[in-house]
C-alpha cells in the first residue's frame, strides 16, 4: 500500500536572481520526491515564491513598476529554471494568489479569536533587508546581526502575536521529537535560543501597503513571514481543502531549507501551529550555503554562480549530480568550476560512462549487440550481484537522513565493482576460447542487466541520464520502480542494444 509524503523548498523571495543556492535546494528536494515516488508513495512536492513586503514595494517603486509587476515578471525566472533543471514538483505557490491570501486571514482570524493576537505599540531596531526587528542588545555596532546592514529605530502600532506563550511547549515538541530539527548542531541551537526566553512577535506593518491586508483592520498589512510561512498549508487548500490534499499531505515530512531561515521555520512557525491546533511538520532540514572559490556569494563581488549558465555549458544532470555528490547536505560547501568539470570527468565520463561504453561495444563486438542468455552464471558473479541488494538497502538508509552525497557515493562504489568486474572476468580473454561462450555471454549480460539497475538508481539525481541509459538497453524509461519487485535479471535476451555513445564526454580543462 502507497503512503503520502509531502516535501517542500522554501519559498524564494522575488526580490533575488535565481542563483546556486535556489538551485541546490530545489534539486536535493526533487530528489527526496523523485526517490519517494519511484518507492510507490504519492508524493506531493511544493516550491514557489514569497512576493509580499517593504523590500519588493520599494524594488518596484525604484523601477517606476507596481510590485505585482516586479513579481510577475521575477516568478518566470524561477519557473524557467526549474523547467531547466528537470524539476518534478507538484505546485508552484505564488503569495499574491488569491487561494495563499485566503489560508493567511483565515489563521490570522483564528488565533485573534483565541486571544492569541493583540493590538499594541512596537518600537525597536528594523532591519528592512532581513524583514526583522532587533533589540538594540542584539545589535553588533548599531547593525543588523544577520546581515551586518544598518537598521532603522521604527515605533509603530502593530499587532502581536503571544509567542511567548508558546515557549514551553516548543521546548518539550523539540525536546521529545529528537529529528524535528536537522542536523543535529541546528537543533542546539534553536533549543539555546528558545530556552533564552520567546519575547510576542510583531505580525502586522503600517510603514508599507504591499502585503495582505489585516481582515477588519487594513491599515495594517501581515507581517511577511506570518504570511511566507502559511503557504505550506495553502498550498494543499487550507482551510477549504477542496482536493482534500490538506487532510492527505499535512503535517509535512519535511521542510527543506537554508540555515539562514532556521529560526523562522522552528520557532515562528510551530508556535503559529501550536497556537491553531494544527499538527507541526515532521521535520525541518536546514542546508549549509555555498561560498565561491573560497568566498561568500555577492553581487559586490560578482561572484554569484548563475545556474543557467552551469547548465548551458555542462549539462541539467552533471549539475545536479555536482550539487548533490560534492557537499554533505547540512554542512556549507565550496562551488568551483575545477572540481565540477573534476565531477564530470572522474565521477561521469570515467566511471558511469565508461561502464557503459565498454559493456555496450563488448555486446556488440562479440554478439552483433544482441543480448545472451545468461546460462553459466558461477561463484564469482555472486557477490556483484549481491551488492545491488546491499546498495539498495544503504541508498534507503542515506535517503531517510538527506545524506544525498552518501547515496550517490553508495551508487559510485557500486559503478566501480562494474568496472572491476570487468576486469576479473577479462571478457576479451573468453572471447578468444569458444568453449567459454556461454560464460562470455554471461558475463555481457551482467553487466548490461546491472547497468538497468544502476540507471534506476540514479534516475532520482539525474532523471535525463538514467531515461537515456535505460532507452540504450530497451527498456522503458518510465518503469523507475524501487519497491524491491524491480530485481536481478529483468533484461530479456534477444534484445538488441547499440553500441552506445559517450554519456558524458571529457572536459579539457584550459
């Protein structure tokens, strides 16, 4: 029986370019759905864009454009790349819809009906760029402490919510749920920060109009991130939920994000749920971030790697099975343009494409391409074949803990018992003795049927490959099934395979 399994990115701020780090987070979630899938669950896989707040309103004014115009014309870039990159999700959430709008006043209206919302008076340090107040302690030299900006001193009448209400409880869901926050060092830190004491929250602006306005009262407009966060529940329909996709999908397996919005998805948003009734997601993921050649991605610098153009000159899957293999996910990582084309000249033209190329020009050199019958299978093909079953169990184990370079590694070890195998049995060898045909036909099928199965296992990273591999050894390239009936030997003798073409061909570095 299939189970649910809902996963989302965070949702991208319009007032950006789509760069590595978007990139590096829709992929790995791809991934996880495409992995989730092809066990036979029913995935659902949201990503989108957060269009509201100061930053877009003065963006826009700045282009002599409204901000839904700024929005609408931002959104095709993300919608474009993700195209680009082959991801598979199942809904774009856009906060200016009106369906997103709906879920926010609905929660908003609930938690001021249980006094969880009360009107008073802010005054504090804003930082505009961040979209978040600061007490002037918090303060490093009278600048924003995330981003290192200055801020501005802004008192005004704004709605709160009672966060610190919700302390206790936080504290004992983290505390009693020990992967509710991932990795393990992310979760000593919220717990340090909760237990430092929750301050009521600010919810609500009246120094701009670019938001959604507070219901009965719209001189105020949602604070942003009590509006970004609401769209993982209405994205499924809260709180109409009409495709019943809120009662099948919520609470979400997993949020995957970036370090900087930790406090965001583990602080504010649980106390909202808390404070509603609603369910807390499963778990929260917070990614590491890229730097550039040993730097921190800026404009400043000029340094912001631009995904289109990665893809353009190397290719949507040597891209993706960079940004998933190169770094451990949770941990920050350092993009080069050396060690991707060092990726795809060991990892992809070496190991993957080179087993490949061998076992298909073997099959053809020797059987005019025309698939054996395996009919002499001895004791030293067992533990080759063995250790699919072994890779399949390991690459599970990784997928649970969103160890996506440990399953690609897992996967790689295993292209590399291809290749020696190839080695130890020295095909060319029992190609010169015509007794040992039968054994020499056995062993070319090996190969080929275990090329099947590593294209299933790759399909997840690298959807494109793993369709072309399969297609080359006549098989359907839709039937990525991992429920554990897809085993040894599934390949039908007779069939005829081409000799194939370099999957990945040889950069020369300059």
């Amino acid at each position: 029986m299939s189970q649910r399994f809902y996963v989302t990115t965070p949702i991208y701020y319009v007032n950006d370019v789509p760069h590595i780090g978007h990139a590096y987070t829709t992929v790995a979630c791809d991934m996880l759905a495409r992995y989730k899938r092809a066990q036979g669950n029913e995935v659902f896989f949201l990503t989108g864009t957060d269009e509201h707040g100061q930053k877009v309103e003065k963006a826009a004014q700045t282009k002599g454009e409204t901000p839904l115009e700024l929005a609408d014309r931002v959104v095709k870039r993300y919608q474009a790349l993700w195209e680009k990159l082959n991801i598979s999700h199942t809904d774009f959430i856009r906060t200016s819809q009106e369906r997103h709008k709906k879920g926010v006043c609905n929660l908003f209206e609930k938690l001021l009906a249980s006094d969880d919302i009360y009107l008073g008076e802010y005054e504090d340090w804003y930082c505009t760029p961040c979209e978040t107040f600061w007490t002037e302690t918090q303060l490093v030299d009278g600048c924003c402490p995330d981003c290192g900006r200055p801020t501005d001193k802004l008192k005004e009448e704004s709605y709160f919510f009672r966060m610190s209400r919700y302390q206790e409880a936080l504290l004992r869901h983290i505390e009693e749920h020990p992967d509710f926050i991932q990795p393990r060092s992310r979760r000593n830190e919220i717990l340090n920060f909760v237990r430092e004491g929750l301050r009521d929250l600010s919810i609500s602006r009246t120094s701009f109009s670019w938001g959604i306005p507070v219901p009965g009262n719209e001189r105020h407009v949602i604070y942003v991130w009590f509006d970004a966060l609401t769209n993982y529940i209405t994205a499924l329909g809260y709180p109409d939920d009409p495709d019943g996709h809120y009662r099948q999908y919520w609470p979400a397996d997993v949020h995957v994000i970036g370090k900087d919005i930790l406090r965001f998805h583990t602080v504010y948003w649980p106390t909202f749920l808390l404070a509603a009734g609603i369910p807390l997601p499963k778990k929260v993921f917070a990614h590491g971030w890229w730097t550039v050649e040993g730097q921190k991605m800026s404009k400043s610098l000029q340094n912001v790697v631009e995904p289109n153009m990665l893809v353009d000159k190397y290719g949507v899957d040597a891209i993706r099975y960079f940004l998933l293999r190169e770094v451990p996910f949770g941990l920050d990582g350092d993009f080069s343009h050396a060690a991707l084309v060092h990726r795809i000249n060991s990892d992809l033209a070496n190991d993957l494409g080179n087993l490949l190329s061998r076992s298909t020009a073997m099959l053809n050199k020797y059987f005019d391409g025309l698939l054996p019958e395996p009919k002499d299978r001895r004791p030293q093909d067992e533990p080759y074949i063995a250790a699919f079953a072994e890779t399949v169990k390991n690459v599970d184990h990784f997928m649970a803990d969103l160890a996506f370079n440990k399953a690609l590694q897992a996967i790689w070890e295993l292209i590399g018992l291809g290749n020696k195998y190839i080695d130890d049995t020295a095909p060319w060898s029992l190609a010169k003795d015509d007794s040992q045909k039968e054994r020499l036909g056995t062993v070319l099928y090996n190969l080929l049927d275990s090329l099947r199965l590593i294209a299933v296992l790759i399909a997840p990273a690298m959807p494109e490959t793993a369709c072309r591999i399969l297609e080359i050894l006549g098989c359907d390239p839709t039937a990525l099934c991992l429920t554990g009936k897809d085993s040894w030997g599934v390949l039908k003798p007779g069939t005829h395979i081409a000799k194939a073409r370099p999957l990945f061909p040889r950069i020369e570095s300059d």
